[in-house]
C-alpha cells in the first residue's frame, strides 16, 4: 500500500512539482500522512497549515489535511495568504510544526509544500525521508486527528504593522503580482502612512499582470512605469507567496537583494554594534565590506532559504539575506523570511533618512558584474564539475571560499562558481570595480570550466 512519488518533486528546500503531471492529490495526503508521523516520532502531534493563491491550492490543500489528521495529528488551518503568514502562525500559535501549499514563485501549473518542524527548518534529508515514509505506509493505525480553524490574517497584519518606526510619509507602489500577499498587503498599507498605490492586488492563480518573481527584471517593468508615472519614492515587488521581495528607488533602479541588504544592516548595526550579519556566497563584496566598515561581522554562508535561517539561529544574527530577496530578521522579529515585514522596516528607515533611497544607492561603491548565469549541466555531473574546479585550484594556491562551491577572489574582483540544488546548472557569477578586471575574470572562470568540458556564454 505505500506510495511512490515523482522523484523530481523532492527537493532540497521543499516539495515542488507540475500538478496534473509529477503532482496530484494522492501525493499530497501521502505528503500529509509522512510528515504526521514524521512529526510524531520527534514527539510533535499539532500543526498549522495554510495555502496560497493558485487555483490548485485549496484541492492539494484539503487532501494535506485529510492525510495528516489521518496519521493522527491535530491541524490548524489558517486559510489562504502567504508562507510567511504561515510561519507565523507556526511561531505564535501552540503548534509543533507548519505545512504551507504553495508553488512559490513557479509558473501557474506548479505547486508544492514549504514545512516548519518544531521551529526550525525543514529541509535537505528530511524531505527525502519523507519519500521513504510515503514508500513504507499501510493502513493507519492512528486515531483520527482533530480538524480546526483560526484566522490568523487579521492578527498577522497587526504584528506586521506593530514595527513600522516611520516619522515620515512616504509614496509607494506596491505590486502584489496577483500572488498570495494580496489580502494582506491591503490591509497593511491602510495602516500606515503616506500614499500607497496598490498594482495587481486581487489574488489571481493564473497570474494575470506577468510572472510574480521580482529577480526578473522584466516583472518589474509595470512597477518601474508606476513608480516614474505617480512620482514615488520607491517601488516594491513580492514573488507568488510573499517570502522573497523586489526593490526599485524612485528612479525605476532595481535594487537587488544585496544592495538592499546593506541599507538595512546599516539601521540593525546601529542597534546591534559587532553583531554578525550574514550574506550568500552570491552577495557583492561591497555588502561584505560594508558590514565590516560598520563594525559588524560579515558572515558568508551557502545559499538556500533553509540553510541561511538555520544559520541565522546558529549564529544569533539580527539580519540574513541572499541574492534572491530572501531576507530574514532576527532583529525585533523571529528569524524567518518575510517581505512584507522587510518592506515595514525598509518604509520605516527610508521615513526617517534625510537621503532618499536612491541616493543611498548611488553612495555605494560601483562595481561591475555579470548577472546570475545558469549553465546547463547534467544533475549526475555538475556536484563533479565544481569539485574538479576546486582541486584545480587548491593546487595553485588560489584565494578561496569553498563553503558552497567555490569563491575566487583576486586582485580584479572575485569569481563563484556553485552547482544549483534544486536544478541541473551551474551558477556562476563574477564582479569588479572595471570592466577589464571583469573581463580578465570571466576569462580564468571560462578557462576553469572549459578544463572540465562546460562552455561559459558570452556575456
């Protein structure tokens, strides 16, 4: 009676597949009994769980619940918003884990399942075992479980709003992208100051306005014209779920996820002198110096969601973040990933700065850099290519980081070059403070991955 899932659709940070395709119903009850039980040898027996905006999210929903509470655990079902929202309710409510239905930042046909276990992260062997638990079931032998719910919004949008520290008014776009913050989004910016001039707000699975993943420039375009058409002074953008976010400055500059870190190391740092902050190994090194030149201590940690938060609670940092607009406070908040609280505290630093955001941006170091390349390569392979890279150059004594992959730093910059845990490419990245520096370092990456059969595009 076991059952067996699409081996694509267990991932290292959560269970993502194409519903109809590599995920159906029947996985998500075997998804909920597996984590039930899961849950219970670690001596947890009550959950929360919610959903986000897609179409398929209420059915996947319903059959997580049915599978959970038929192993025996107690769920409360918070209803419909974004993961954060979820996490919340896994902070604050008498629960020992969370289940959240959601596709992320996927295309319309996706969908899946982000998890809390007992307040930390759920991630990497968990999940696999999840596989192993589904293979193993029969019968249940559980008594059912109980069934509630609690609406939550209402309270998590007074706990966003409780740390807004603005003393000034502020202009704003906000574009929700039809993603699940749209409810919430609503019901915040009625709360706070200044003029706020909402874009795609209505929860839409089929994602109507363009695809809600704000690392891609072009989804930021309708916010960019709003920002220039309507004079603001800023715009924010939020992927489909609400825990990744998208900054541009009142001139329709996209600031991405590093640059906005440094604006608000600067404000936790002034409050936490020494503390650690920590960054992905994709960050400029303009953020890593910047967090040392305010006294802080700069933390280079492996990218992933998962991996950062766990890192954060290893380390007590106030502050986390990654390329991808994951941002995590620690500082006054409870270490998970939440955009629209960093938007609360973003408003709250910007109302009270004599500069805009714009020109804390232009005061930044100028670097050039290549954007985030993604390089094809076979999932049997590119954990090999990285490794043949790294001995290659341990051998010639490079200046190295090899926490995820490897970080080459020189004269003219640095260079990074990691394998993808959730996709078969290769990531590589590379910055300077000169365009030639940046062409002599491209060349030693191309040079490196060419040793081991991998082409690098132009760029």
């Amino acid at each position: 009676m076991g059952h067996r899932f699409d081996p694509t659709i267990l991932r290292e940070y959560d269970i993502r597949g194409i519903v109809g395709e590599t995920l159906s119903s029947a996985d998500a009850r075997a998804i909920g009994r597996a984590y039930a039980l899961s849950l219970a040898e670690a001596g947890g027996s009550r959950l929360a769980v919610g959903y986000d905006g897609r179409l398929t999210s209420p059915e996947l929903e319903a059959a997580l619940v049915d599978g959970l509470a038929a192993e025996g655990a107690d769920v409360v079902r918070i209803g419909r918003g974004p993961t954060p929202m979820l996490y919340y309710a896994a902070a604050t409510l008498a629960v020992d884990g969370g289940v959240m239905v959601t596709g992320s930042h996927n295309p319309p046909d996706y969908n899946g399942f982000k998890f809390v276990f007992q307040g930390k992260p759920f991630y990497g062997a968990a999940i696999q075992r999840l596989g192993e638990i589904a293979a193993g079931l029969g019968a249940s032998q559980c008594t059912r479980g109980q069934i509630s719910e609690h609406t939550i919004r209402r309270d998590y949008v007074e706990r966003l709003a409780r740390d807004y520290d603005g003393r000034g008014a502020l202009t704003v776009a906000w574009d929700v992208g039809n993603g699940a913050t749209g409810e919430v989004v609503q019901e915040l910016t009625a709360r706070l100051p200044g003029r706020h001039l909402l874009l795609n707000e209505a929860i839409d699975g089929t994602f109507p306005a363009h695809h809600p993943d704000p690392t891609i420039p072009e989804n930021l375009v309708q916010l960019q014209g709003a920002v220039a058409q309507e004079h603001c002074d800023l715009g924010i953008a939020f992927d489909g779920d609400g825990d990744r976010i998208g900054v541009v400055d009142g001139r329709g500059r996209i600031l991405w996820g590093d640059q906005l870190m440094v604006v608000l190391a600067r404000d936790v740092l002034a409050r936490h002198p020494g503390a650690p902050i920590i960054a992905d190994v994709k960050a400029s090194q303009v953020l890593f110096d910047e967090i040392a030149r305010l006294k802080g201590r700069p933390v280079m940690a492996a990218t992933g969601h998962s991996l950062i938060k766990a890192k954060l609670a290893e380390t007590g940092a106030p502050l986390a973040g990654e390329m991808s607009g994951h941002i995590f406070f620690a500082d006054r908040y409870y270490g998970y990933d939440d955009a629209v609280y960093v938007a609360v505290r973003l408003l709250g630093i910007l109302s009270r700065s004599a500069a805009t955001l714009a020109e804390l941006g232009d005061r930044l170091p100028a670097v050039v850099n290549t954007p985030e390349l993604r390089l094809p390569c076979d999932e049997s392979r590119k954990f090999e290519v990285v490794q043949e890279v790294r001995e290659r150059l341990r051998k010639a004594c490079a200046e190295m980081t090899d926490i995820d992959g490897v970080r080459v730093r020189t004269a003219d910059g640095w260079w990074l070059l990691r394998a993808s845990n959730t996709q078969a490419v290769l990531v590589a990245r590379a910055e300077s403070t000169t365009k030639d520096g940046l062409s002599r370092l491209k060349k030693a990456l191309a040079a490196e991955l060419a040793a081991s059969g991998v082409a690098l595009p132009d760029t």
